[in-house]
C-alpha cells in the first residue's frame, strides 16, 4: 500500500490484507523474508453498532531502535486508515501485544474524533522512545474542533483550536448525507464556515436536513510538526462537534 504523508519513514513497506467473513477484518502488516504476513495492526468491523479497532504489536520488533521506527511508522500507518472509518459510528481501542492476547475492550466507545486522539498519543509514545536517536523526529500537534455558533439552517461554522501554523493553507470539509456539503479556509484565529450545498440540487427528508454534519479538518505536514488530520460532528440537537 503507499506510505502516508503522516509515515516518519516511508521506506517501511506496509500491506494490507481484508478478511470478508463476519467480522469483517482489515489488517495491517508486513512481510517477512519467506513472504509471509504478520500483522501489526487490526480494524475489526463488528456486525453491531460499535466497530473494534485494535493495535497489535509484534514483539519481536520492539527492541531495536529500528524495530521502534517499524512500531511508530505502523501507528502513523493505522492513523491514516483510521481515517477512513464512518465517523458517525462508535469505536473501542485495544494495545496489546499480539492478536491473541488482545482482550474485548470494557471501556466506554469512543467517537471518531476521540479515537484519532487515542491514535495520536500512541504515536507520540512511540515518537518519544525514538526521539533520543532521532532528534529531528518530527512533533504531531492535533487540533481540537468545536462547533462555532448556530446559524441559518444551512450555515455550519467551527472553531478549530491549536497552534495558529496549523490553519494557514489548510481546510475544513463539511459533508452531510446523502451528498451534500462544502469547503471552507481556516483564517487566522481558527474558524472556519461555509454554507452546506447539494450539488444535485436533490429536495432531502427533513430527517436528512437536520441529519449530522461530518466535519474533517485536511491536515498540515510541516518541517518539524505535523497536525494531522482529524474529525468531528456537528449534531443539530446537541450543537458542539463532538470530540
């Protein structure tokens, strides 16, 4: 699979392997010498309400500083995927030392936006065992995304709160289903608003109207820093983007 943007080293090969049967299965991983697969990382799609991500280390790569940066390229790897998952869906993570020892989590499930958080402080744990070998190992920076205000029905603004490099150039996606949505820039201080479209011009279900709005900040690679992409939800019942 192509490396990420967010991969510190993107050397390291990564694959990925899907398995259809219930529960659905994507793993991450990599291959050995006799092109056999192990896998680093699983996102197990549970037929309920909830899906299951799980982080699995392998532990004979631990050890040496290299096998630190595979540890911390498969995390930053596991982000990106994580990205792809419905961020109106509930999530529970697990950091265990192989698929097997991998118990059901028991914590409360986690939004969207609180799993790439967990995600992120994993890499930085895996950043930091690296850092006194590599100095210049870049620093990952989240954002925190809030609901700005209530507008017209339409009208969806957020305040994006972190480091103010984090805003210029970068955007801010709003998407509500079935297909409608748009972009907006980031100013200086962090807000970011625009008017939500359908570019079918479709008539929608008043459900639909005051369905969710799916928010997704695109991220920032800088020389040093990195503000990775991340999401939130703009619930019309509820008002703040939910973290």
């Amino acid at each position: 699979m192509t490396p990420s943007a967010l991969v510190s080293d993107r050397s390291i090969a990564f694959y990925s392997a899907v398995r259809t049967a219930e529960p659905r299965t994507l793993a991450l991983g990599y291959m050995d010498a006799n092109q056999a697969f192990h896998p680093t990382a699983l996102i197990i799609d549970s037929p309920g309400p909830a899906a299951s991500t799980q982080i699995v280390v392998p532990g004979d790569k631990c050890a040496a500083v290299a096998g630190r940066q595979y540890d911390l390229s498969a995390v930053e790897q596991l982000y990106t995927l994580a990205l792809t998952l419905d961020p109106l869906r509930q999530f529970s993570l697990a950091v265990c030392g192989n698929s097997a020892s991998c118990p059901p989590s028991d914590k409360q499930p986690l939004a969207h936006a609180a799993l790439l958080r967990a995600l992120a402080a994993q890499r930085q744990l895996r950043a930091e065992a690296i850092g006194p070998y590599q100095p210049s190992m870049p620093r990952w920076a989240p954002v925190e995304i809030t609901q700005a205000k209530r507008g017209g029905h339409d009208e969806v603004s957020v305040k994006l709160a972190g480091n103010r490099a984090a805003f210029e150039g970068a955007t801010v996606a709003f998407s509500r289903r079935p297909h409608a949505g748009c972009i907006a820039s980031i100013d200086a201080q962090g807000f970011a608003a625009c008017v939500i479209e359908d570019p079918h011009g479709d008539e929608h279900s008043e459900d639909e109207e005051n369905g969710p709005v799916i928010v997704t900040y695109s991220g920032k690679v800088l020389p040093g820093s990195t503000y990775p992409p991340n999401t939130g939800v703009i619930d019309k019942g509820s008002g703040p983007a939910g973290p």
